[in-house]
C-alpha cells in the first residue's frame, strides 16, 4: 500500500542512478518525471531525488521508490507510472 511520507506531506520518489539503472535508462525516468512534476503543478506535494544503487539490479527497470515502496519503472512507460503511482498515492 502506498502512503504519504511521515510529517512532510510530501510524497517522496527516490530513482535509483546506479550503474544498472543508468544502462536501464534513468536518466530518462529522471528527465521524464521531472517535466510531469513541474508541468503537474504538483512540485510542493511530490519531492523528487536520486539514489545509488537500490540492490535490485536484476529486476526488469528502472528502481524507483514511492514512499519507501520500491517499483520497477520502464523509461518508455514513465507518464503511465506517474499518473497510477505517483499520483495515485497522493
């Protein structure tokens, strides 16, 4: 279950930028959610940063945690990810 993060109201989606997830395609997922955030409007509710390694370079996608909750995120399905996960957990 997705959550909001504990007393900052802010959703927090941390993307992982390991190596693994470089060659996977980061920063793409980096640039892609960045420009949904701002054009969202939604920069005060949604806190983006980056990571190192998550340890689960095995797994299909980009590591990327909702609140400490970790998916795995193709570059070319980005938007779909921000508007059902993301902003599904506001």
């Amino acid at each position: 279950m997705l959550f909001k993060a504990e007393g900052n109201g802010l959703t927090e989606v941390v993307i992982c930028v390991g190596s693994s997830c470089h060659i996977k395609g980061a920063r793409r997922v980096v640039e892609g959610l960045t420009k949904l955030v701002k054009e969202s409007g939604m920069s005060d509710l949604i806190k983006l940063s980056g990571s190192f390694c998550m340890g689960r370079c095995e797994e299909p996608g980009v590591s990327v945690k909702v609140n400490g909750e970790i998916h795995f995120v193709d570059p070319d399905r980005v938007e779909e990810f921000f508007r059902d996960v993301i902003v599904g957990s506001l």
